[in-house]
C-alpha cells in the first residue's frame, strides 16, 4: 500500500469518526440558498456527501491512472521481449555466418595445404629423378673407369 493510499485511508477514517460522534448536528437542518431558490436541508449532510463524490471520484481518477500504467507496462514488456528476440536472433545470424566464414577459410586452407603438398610430393620426386640420373651417369662413369683399368692391366701382363 503507497503512502498517498494510506494517507487517503486514514483521513476518510478520522472523517467518518468526526461524521459519527457528531451525527445529531450533521443531520440538523438549515435552510440553504442554491442561488435561484432556498431549500431546507442538514448541511452536515450534503457536505459529507460532497465529500464522498470528491473521495470516490479521487479513487476511480486514481485507479484509471494505475490502470493506465499498468497497461503502459505491459506493452512496454511485450517491445522489450520483442526487441530481445529480434537481438537474439541477430546475434544467432552473426554465430551463423562466422561459422560459415570459419568453415570456408578451414576449407581454404585445406586446399591450400593439399596442394602444396601435392607441388612438394612432385618436386621431391623431380629432385630424386635428378639426382638418380646424376647417380647413375657417375656409376657409369666409374664402371667406364674400371673397365678402362682392367683392360689397360690384361694388356700389361708383367705390370
């Protein structure tokens, strides 16, 4: 309960208090001037009922602006959980799309190691096919050699 609230409470109270130990005098009568016409009535009465109108007047007034709020935040809640999805959805497209950007670039670089292991299988093969034939033309070489120095020896006999 708001302190306003309490404090209206309290005042109709002590009011009601006042109306009750003094009731004898709030329902005497006296005549009373509307302007146009004079009339007899308990002027404790019509001021009491005056009153009542204004407090229940004050209260529908009080309760339309609470209700007023309460729809106000209502509709607040409901853009505040609409704008959450929209950013929840968002941030999801962003997971998404780096997924799909780190996927390509693995995939890319995938590739990439392939083929240059691919050009590295075929320069080793390439170095070794040289190197086979630099091999083997050194052999040849030195069998040439050795033929030249077992012939020279046959024909040298007392050598």
């Amino acid at each position: 309960m708001g302190v306003r609230t309490f404090f209206a409470l309290l005042v109709l109270v002590l009011g009601g208090l006042f109306a009750w130990l003094n009731w004898p005098e709030v329902t005497r009568t006296a005549p009373l001037s509307l302007g146009f016409t004079r009339v007899e009535a308990p002027l404790g009465l019509v001021l009491l009922v005056a009153l009542g109108v204004v407090t229940l007047l004050y209260l529908l007034f009080t309760l339309g602006l609470e209700t007023a709020a309460l729809l106000e935040v209502r509709r607040y809640a409901r853009e505040l959980l609409h704008y959450k999805k929209l950013a929840e959805d968002a941030e999801q497209s962003r997971f998404t799309e780096l997924r799909r950007y780190l996927e390509g670039e693995f995939q890319a670089l995938r590739e990439a190691e392939r083929e240059e292991l691919r050009a590295l299988k075929e320069e080793v093969a390439e170095t070794l096919e040289k190197h086979g034939n630099t091999l083997a033309a050194y052999i040849g070489e030195l069998e040439d050699q050795i033929l030249r120095l077992l012939g020279e020896r046959k024909q040298d006999p007392g050598g």
